[in-house]
C-alpha cells in the first residue's frame, strides 16, 4: 500500500466531501491531484492495490477517469492475478462487462457456491442459515457433529444434517449472477456444472436419501434436472459415508439459478435423529479445457 503515499495523499483523494467548492474541480471534472497526470496504465496499477468495496464505492464516483478504468477490464484483471483469484480460461472475443470485477470480488470459478453446505455456522439459530426447509418431520432437522451412529464425515468440519421419522427437506436456490457467474458466460460458454453431496445411514436404523438438482431460467423455471431418486438404506447394512455426483453438460441457454434440494428420514418411524445424514453439498462451476467464442 505504500506505493500509493509515494504519489499522492490518497486518504485526502477519498474524502470527497472536503473538494465539493466549484473551485477545486476542474472543467472535466476530475480532481486535480497528480496522479491523474499519469499514464492510465500507472494508475490502473495503483488503484488495483485498494479494496474492491474501496474501489466501487468510493474511487469510483472521485472522477470520470476513475469511473472509466474501475468499470474497464485491466484494473480488476489486474486484481484477479496478484489475489490468486481463479479466473476460467474462457475465450470471448469481448469479455462482458463487469466479468473480471465479479470474478475479483466472488471468485465463483474455485468456491462452492453452495452457502452452509453442512450446518457449520456460527450460533444454533443459523445452523439452517440460507436453506428454505419445506419439510420439517418427526423431530425436525437437527445439525451433528460429530455424526452418530455413522462414520465419522469424510470432510475435515465434522458437521453434517441429520433427518427424523417423518420427511425432512430442505432447498437452497443460488441466484448464479449474485455469486459473480454472468448470463453470458451461462448462454455463450455453459460452463460444466458439478453438483456432489456425502451421504449416511446410521448403523442400527435404515433411512431414505433423495438429492435433486434443478438448473432453472429467469422465470425459476426448469431447464434440466438430476435426480437420484429414493436411495434406500437397511438397517444394519449403513454407517458409511457415499458421495453422489453429476455434471451438469451441453444444458439449455438461459440458465440463471441453480436449485439444489436434498431430503431423507428414517424407515423404522424412531423417535430422535435416526434419519439419512448428509453433509458438504457442493454446486461448482467448473473451467474447461479451452473454450472460445466469437
């Protein structure tokens, strides 16, 4: 960051409120600091050590110089590179706006864009956090860890979801362009579209599992599905973690979110959490080996 103060007084630059009299704002509206004598290349490489949020709430609005390069490519390109963001190799003949800047600030294309994938949250109150529970059986969802009655989760947070006797389920739908992923690149590119979850019986109960997966338009409107259908564990022959997974190809135009629904419950009618156990469920947008448009 010191690269900064060796051009200008930049905390000065943010405080827009102390340059607002006419006369300390030149005819082409920007402010008349130094640094905006320099190449837009050099203040491109300056402005890309500040913060996105420093960037888009405040620089942004200081000139029209800076509103040009802050909404332009190179800056947030810039950003992607030197915070090891991952940035898909997707070929446009011109990157839509905005690609890099969402890419900067979300990272879609290396997270599971899935929120809460297992009950791993901060107080009892949002252990459901960001999921719409339809069906609240039995004795309801409950959140363990670590598991009982099965083996310990395959992922290193130990946490999972645990249904009852009576149907629990519970959905989760990802808006893809508040994550950062843009409708062209779903339109042009269709990026593959991996969706994955562990899943668990308890050993002295037998329990039902369902996963489904919607991919869906503007309208919320199915495009294409995945089902695993009713997956039907005994008693006695559970205790161990399987992953489901399906990739996502070749799907429709128009893809906007993502739907992600999982359910379960137990066969024996028990009371307590003797239900299907699940945890770590995952929505990955995934690169490919090279893909262009034109």
């Amino acid at each position: 960051m010191s690269i900064l103060w060796q051009f200008f007084p930049f905390s000065s630059l943010l405080n827009i409120e102390d340059h607002t009299r006419d006369e300390d704002v030149p005819e082409d509206g920007c402010l008349a600091f130094p640094i905006l004598e320099l190449p837009d290349s050099i203040i491109t490489h300056i402005l890309s050590f500040l913060s996105a949020d420093t960037l888009t709430h405040q620089c942004r609005s200081v000139c029209q110089t800076f509103r040009n390069l802050i909404d332009g490519h190179a800056l947030w390109k810039a950003k992607c590179v030197r915070e090891g963001k991952t940035v898909p190799n997707y070929r446009f003949e011109r990157p839509p706006p905005r690609y890099y800047q969402l890419i900067c600030i979300h990272n879609p294309y290396a997270e599971n864009i899935i929120r809460n994938p297992c009950g791993k949250t901060g107080t009892v109150k949002e252990k459901f956090a960001y999921w719409d529970v339809k069906r609240n059986g039995g004795d309801h969802w409950e959140v363990e860890r670590p598991p009982k009655g099965a083996d310990p989760t395959p992922t290193d947070d130990g946490h999972c979801f645990a249904s009852s006797y009576d149907l629990c389920s519970k959905v989760q739908t990802i808006h893809l362009r508040s994550v950062g992923v843009l409708p062209e690149v779903m339109d042009l590119i269709k990026p593959p579209i991996e969706v994955s979850e562990w899943y668990a019986a308890r050993f002295d109960c037998g329990s039902t599992y369902q996963m489904k997966v919607d991919l869906l338009d503007h309208k919320r409107k199915p495009l294409e599905s995945f089902s695993t259908g009713i997956i039907r564990t005994e008693q006695w022959t559970g205790h161990e973690w399987k992953q489901i997974k399906h990739v996502f190809n070749s799907y429709p135009e128009g893809v906007r979110f993502v739907r992600f629904c999982h359910s379960g419950k137990d066969t024996q009618f028990w009371a307590g959490h003797y239900g299907a156990k699940m945890t770590d469920a995952c929505v990955r947008i995934l690169n490919v080996p090279y893909s262009s448009v034109h």
